[in-house]
C-alpha cells in the first residue's frame, strides 16, 4: 500500500473510527489517489471563460441602457 493510501485509511479512521473493511474499499481508496493526481494536473490550466457569460452580457447591456 502507498503512502496516499495509508493516509487516506488513517483519516478515515481518525474521522470516522473504523479501518476500510475489505478489499473493495482499499482498492477503491487506492484510486482515489489517481483521481487526485488527475485534478491537480488540471490545475492552473482550467480558467473562466474570456468573455462574460450570457446573463452576465444581459445585465450589463441593461444597465448601459438606463
């Protein structure tokens, strides 16, 4: 077991008191640790759209007519 798994079953059990129970559950743990590579490979790429959104657009084009 890595060490993300080994630290994802010791919050689990200092949050919650209990140990993963079977193997499902450790493998399961095993890949969350793949999903959170994934988002922080992600980071500083994904941004806002460069213009604003529609209902943004909206109320601006209304408060410039008034």
């Amino acid at each position: 077991m890595g060490a993300f798994e080994t630290s994802v079953e010791a919050t689990i059990a200092r949050w919650f008191g209990i140990k993963p129970p079977n193997e499902p559950a450790q493998r399961l743990a095993a890949e969350l640790a793949d999903t959170v590579a994934a988002f922080e490979a992600l980071r500083g790429t994904l941004v806002f759209e460069d213009e604003p959104s529609s209902f943004e657009a909206a109320l601006q084009a209304t408060k410039e007519k008034a």
